[in-house]
C-alpha cells in the first residue's frame, strides 16, 4: 500500500501530525499496535492549559480544572502555586485520543503492528498482513519505539509511571505531588483530583505498587503503568522523523509529554511538506525538523535533566532546604511556564 507518509503510532503527537501531514496535502496513513485507540491507558491525563494553543478544547474529554499544585516536603512543609485561571486540564486520554483520531481525516489501521522498517528509495513498513510504501516515515510509536530502534537510537534514561485510579468523586482544583527520597530516589508521588475519580501515583526509575498503595492507603484501585523516555537523542534521519515519546520530547521534571509531543508534530508536518515541495527527503533537509524543535524547547529538557542530576545526590535535608527556597519565591514561580519554564527563570532570580 503505497502513501505520501507513514506514521507508526496512533497517540497524540502521532495522530495529530497525520491531520496536520492530511491537511497539507499528503497522502498519509496511521499504523497502530492496538486494536483500540486509547488503550491501553499508561499515562496521566494531566496536561497543561497550552493544550489550548495546538487543538479546540472539548468538555468531551475534560474531566476536571486545576488552577495549581501543592507541593510537599520530606518533613512535611507545604508550597502552595497557584495561577489565577486554569493552569492544566485533567483529560480522559482515552476519550482525547479517540476524539483526535476521529478529526485525523486519514486511513487508521488499528491492530497492525509495525514489525520491520528499510529504507532505501522509499520506505518500507513491513506489517504482519501488510506492506506499507511511503516517502516519508514519522516514528510516533512511544518509549519502546520500533523506528528509534531501527536507526539504532536509545533514550538517555528511561523512568516509570505508575497509576492507581479509585472511585472517589473530587472536583478540587489544585494537585498534590510529594517529594521524598523514602517514597522515590528519583522522582515523587502525586495526586490529581479527575472530578469522578481520583488518580494517585508515582513517577520513578524504581516503581513500586506497594509503596503507592501503603502512602495513600488505597483499597481497591485501577492499576496501569508506562515507561518515560528522558534525555535527548537524534530524531531525524534519511526520510525519517521520531516525533513525542519516541524522539524522547518528554519534560524530564514531571514526565509530561503531550504539549511537546504535539509541538513537534507541529514542525514535524511543517518539515515533512517542506521535503515535498523540494522533492528532497535527505537526512539534511530533515535535520531542519531537529533545529526547530530544539529551538522551542531543548533549553527547558536540558535543564530539566541538569535538575534530575542534582536531585538524584541529594539527601532529605537538602531536598527540604531546597524546596524552603522554592516556598520563599513562590510568587514568581507561578508566573513560569508549566511547559517552557527555562524563558522564565531568568526573572526568578533577577
């Protein structure tokens, strides 16, 4: 089967560069593992309100709005941040998604796994009952990705998300995350209020169940988990692009990935219709795609992995010193960007 463009991977940096690929013109096609879009379910649906910026906002998806965080300490010290409006939508993914493959306007195959990829005079994607010809191929297709593999590409580190959902109803407005070394050396447990639900979990290279389970004393829960891919790699090669968690565009300080994940997939369509327009699909005219997205937000993934260095060494004390700072400039963090805090941190500290 032969298109312009072929997409493995049907989440939401993959879906939305095939509307973006489809609305320019191209011939493009979506190549999905599962046999369902969404699901599995195995990340948070926490996203902050620059989703607003890359697609029309549907109270279909929303579960609930948060206006901030509440921050808490090794030995128990609070930091409230606040915003004045909404500072991140808590989605259903599984209901985004779909809703975003309904607006794709391209051809899905939903249980059809990617097993092998060449590159040549054009691109093979080898499927268990099919073969797919394009120009172009996006590998879109998550932390284990299969395209990133291919060209021999890993990520610099690679965390877990675990999630436990209970059938509690909170339609509070803010988020709790915990910061503790007992809890995870690397990283720390949340709490996200879903309206009719509540999702509780932890983000660490050491994930534990039970340590979920005891701290927030949970009875009967919905379990999932995912792995995060951190750090940076190539994303660009002959007639091919990695794009989200696949090209590890992921905020290593929460593990959030779907604003830059869909950000690139913005430069991502831009690049892919630049190459058609010259009839050139070389490594050269698709390292264009790694230049911009680096421009948007390299400098806040690189100091996102400075930070994950620091925190690793230290011990409670100093994450409680650490976090008292953070409490006495309070009111300038919440004027940072969730997403893009790098531009602001210069005006933290002047």
């Amino acid at each position: 089967m032969n298109y312009d463009v072929v997409i493995v991977g049907a989440g939401p940096a993959g879906l939305h560069s095939a509307r973006l690929c489809r609305e320019k013109g191209l011939r493009t096609a979506v190549l999905e593992e599962h046999t369902r879009i969404g699901k599995p379910v195995q990340c948070s649906g926490l996203v902050s309100s620059n989703l607003r910026k890359l697609v029309r906002i549907d109270e279909e998806w929303i579960e609930n709005r948060v206006k901030g965080a509440v921050i808490h300490s090794p030995s128990g010290e609070e930091i409230e941040l606040r915003k004045k409006g909404t500072a991140a939508y808590v989605i259903d993914r599984e209901k985004f998604d779909r809703w975003l493959s309904e607006r794709a306007g391209c051809d899905i195959f939903t249980g059809t796994r990617a097993e092998s990829v060449s590159v040549g005079d054009c691109v093979t994607v080898k499927t268990k009952e099919r073969v797919f010809r394009s120009d172009i191929l996006l590998g879109c297709d998550g932390p284990l990705s299969m395209v990133r593999e291919h060209f021999g590409e890993k990520p610099q580190e690679m965390m877990t998300g675990l999630i436990a959902v209970t059938e509690e109803r909170d339609h509070s407005d803010y988020v709790e995350m915990w910061y503790d070394k007992r809890l995870s050396e690397d990283g720390f447990m949340w709490r996200i209020p879903r309206g009719e639900s509540v999702e509780y979990g932890m983000f660490s290279s050491k994930p534990d169940f039970r340590k979920v389970e005891r701290f927030f004393s949970l009875g009967g829960c919905r379990k999932s988990a995912g792995l995060i891919p951190l750090g940076f790699q190539k994303t660009f090669f002959k007639r091919t692009l990695l794009v989200g968690d696949a090209a590890s565009q992921v905020k290593p300080w929460s593990g959030g990935g779907v604003v830059y994940g869909m950000t690139a997939a913005e430069i991502a369509a831009r690049t892919v219709a630049k190459c058609f327009e010259n009839e050139d699909f070389s490594e050269l005219s698709l390292s264009v795609y790694e230049h911009e997205w680096g421009k948007r937000f390299w400098k806040n993934i690189a100091m996102g992995m400075m930070f994950r260095k620091i925190y690793r060494e230290m011990d409670n004390a100093q994450v409680d010193r650490f976090l008292g700072m953070m409490k006495s400039l309070s009111g300038k963090i919440n004027f940072l960007d969730m997403d893009f805090p790098a531009e602001g941190m210069g005006k933290l500290f002047g």
